[in-house]
C-alpha cells in the first residue's frame, strides 16, 4: 500500500466511506493507501472536523514569475493553458500574440511563462471525479419496439474516391432494426454536438421519439469519458424525455446491436464498393438499410428469421412522435433540471479562488484555494451551489450557467 502524500479529495473520500460504514482496511485496499494513512485521516476527522483534512495554503508560485506584467497576460496565458493543456510554451506565445486584448502589451519568454504555468500544471492534469445519477446506470430491460436505441460511430472506412467515412449508426435493442446509417466524414474536426442535433432530428421526425438511448463515451455524446460532466446532447435527450444509458468503460458489449450494425454496414457498403460523393454513399447505405429492413432476415431472436419490418410491423408506428418545428413546445426543461440534481461535482480551487465547471470560470474564494469543494444543481434556487467540506457544510457561491437554458440546449439561442 502507498504512504504518498494524499489529495483534499482523497481525504474527503475516506472519511465519507468510513461514515458509510466501510472499515479502516478496506478503505485502505480500495483507495491503495497505506491503513496507517486512513487511520491517520480519521483521528485528524474525529479531532479537528472537515477544517482538519483542509491542504496547508500554497505559497506563491515561481517567485517573480510575471508579476512584472500587465495582469491581463497572466490571466490569457492561464485561460489558453486550460483550454488547450497540451499546448507548449512557444504555441502558447503564439496565440497570446494574436489575442485582440494583449495588442502593444509586452509578452514573457517562454522560460518565464513555462515557470508561472507550472503550478497549475497538475490541476490540468490531475483526474476529477464526478458523482454519476443513479437512474442512466440502471439495467434497462428491452421489452418493446423503440424503447431503447443504441446509437455509435463506425470507425473510419475509406469507400473510393469520396474518402474516407465514420457513420453515425443507430439500432433498435429489441429488433436490431437499423435506424438510420447516416455518413459523416472520418475527420471528427468541426463536429460538434450541433450537427449530431440536425441530424437526429429528421430520424426522430420519421421514427418517434424512444424512451432510452444507449451511447458509450465518445465526448461528443456523453460530454467528457470521465463524466465529469453531462454533455449538452444528453440534456437534449433529457428534455425530450430520452433517458440516456452510458456504456461502463471498455464494455462495447452492452452496445452489441449497434456494434452488429457497424459490421454489417461495412461488409455491405465499405467492402468492394466506391463512391465518387458522400452522397452516392448515402444513397446506397440507404438502400441497403431499407432492404435490411424489409427484405433481409434477421439473425436477432424476436424476429425468427424475418426482415425487422415483417416480424414486427409495429416499427413502423412512433412511440412518440416528434415534429421538429414543435420541438420548443414539449421540450422539458423541469425534467433537465431534475437530471442535473441527481448530479454531484467535485472541483479543486485554483490558487486565486476559482473553479471550473462547463468550461465556465467561478470564483468561490481565494481562501478555499487548493480545496476541493462540492457543486450541486438546487432545484428551489433553480442554480448551482457549491460548497464547502467544512463542518458547517459553507455556502461558497450560487450561480447559474449560461449553456443550462432551454434555448442553449435546443440550440435556438
């Protein structure tokens, strides 16, 4: 077991689990921490309260480090840092000198900016952990048509002249009748949430609304893999009364209809075929999820060797019908609210006082810098919350995220 030095969050951890009931031993196996550090953490608990597990405050980072310079440097330098941890100095710089709001300021070298950056570097590394809703891990059992949907990307195919494709598929869990094949370009530069939006929104127009959607962790489905954060299309999916289902880690099983359809997909449209445009590629993978449809048999169970269409003809007919026009009448914006609820975030302050939740800078105090506190959704204050791990459980801060409106979600703003 380990004796390192452990994090506010660790220690928040531990005395949680000890509270549940979890013994000093197995606190210390499940967190790989050596027993003495637990019980250590626990006398320091019972002695001192939540003040007591509270890191010792830093001091100042690299001496001198930019302090000869305009503050607006420093706070760029830091704000593209977080926005691009991968970045390098000399990128960095780069892109500070293109900034409108550091035009005739003078700018460090990189020797000086890569010192005051190096404080923070392990906040834009380190993992955060978020408290995962009960209700979107439960086993979800498949009873009817259109109840739940998988939905998945096929890895890229090259199919001719038109390059390269990565298909965005979805699949009924019942039937696995294939939903709809629709052809993006492998690149995922420039794809966004917006545009898996304009494309679903024909498919549920044709097709009804499904009760459940069942995705893995690709961020532009789930927002973030550690889910760290509920991504904006899994709201929309919450508004329009689609319960979202993600995938455990590395378990692409529990997608195995989806999965199904990936290779069926590719041994019809990438294998021995080539299309001079996307769109004749979506012509024929059109015309061949048709004839999987309706003419085909199927392999899945419930269809006993008959096209989906023929074994279940109910397909055909929306669980619940959608009518994009519509879509800002019936959209449930209560029921995103309750979603976020049912959510708990842990976020380390950074040293001038800050958190960062939805990409969104909020200040909680630069006395609660290199805590950790807690951020929940209130529903009376219709706000976030965040909170101190305090004996007095502190209100730091109430706030609101632009991004969480109905108009944001829907994309109408």
């Amino acid at each position: 077991m380990s004796k390192r030095e452990t994090t506010h969050r660790e220690r928040i951890g531990m005395i949680k689990l000890y509270q549940a009931g979890m013994s000093q031993g197995e606190i210390a196996r499940r967190m790989n921490l050596h027993k003495n550090t637990i019980k250590k953490w626990c006398r320091v608990h019972r002695e001192q309260g939540w003040d007591g597990l509270r890191p010792e405050p830093a001091g100042n980072p690299a001496a001198g480090a930019l302090r000869q310079f305009d503050p607006m440097v420093r706070y760029v330098a830091l704000r593209l840092k977080c926005e691009h941890p991968k970045w390098g100095p000399d990128v960095l710089l780069l892109e500070m000198g293109r900034r409108a709001s550091l035009k005739g300021k003078r700018l460090p070298g990189r020797s000086t900016l890569a010192a005051y950056l190096k404080p923070y570097l392990p906040r834009l590394t380190s993992e955060r952990s978020a408290v995962k809703r009960r209700a979107a891990t439960k086993i979800w059992h498949i009873n009817e048509v259109h109840e739940c949907w998988e939905m998945d990307f096929k890895g890229s195919e090259a199919v001719g002249a038109c390059g390269e494709v990565a298909p965005l598929l979805l699949t009924d869990a019942l039937t696995s009748a294939p939903i709809a094949e629709i052809m993006l370009p492998a690149s995922r530069a420039g794809l966004t949430f917006r545009r898996i939006q304009a494309e679903l929104r024909p498919v549920f127009a044709q097709w009804g609304l499904p009760d459940a959607m069942r995705t893995d962790r690709d961020t532009i489905f789930v927002g973030s893999r550690r889910l760290e954060w509920p991504g904006m299309l899994l709201l929309w999916f919450v508004g329009l009364g689609i319960l979202p289902i993600i995938n455990d880690p590395g378990c692409p099983t529990q997608n195995a209809h989806v999965e199904r359809h990936g290779l069926t997909w590719k041994n019809r449209i990438a294998v021995g075929t080539s299309f001079e445009t996307f769109a004749e590629a979506q012509a024929y993978s059109d015309q061949a999820r048709i004839d999987r449809l309706t003419v085909l048999p199927s392999r899945n169970r419930v269809c006993a060797g008959q096209p989906p269409m023929l074994a279940h003809p109910e397909l055909a007919t929306p669980r619940r019908t959608f009518d994009p026009a519509r879509e800002a009448e019936f959209f449930d914006f209560e029921a995103v609210e309750l979603y976020l609820a049912d959510w708990v975030w842990l976020r380390k302050v950074d040293k001038v006082g800050y958190i960062s939740l939805a990409d969104h800078n909020v200040s909680v105090g630069r006395a609660y810098a290199g805590q950790t506190v807690e951020i929940v959704y209130d529903l009376n204050v219709h706000a976030f919350q965040a909170f101190a791990h305090d004996d007095a459980h502190s209100l730091l801060n109430t706030f609101t995220l632009d991004v969480i409106s109905p108009d944001y979600i829907m994309g109408l703003e």
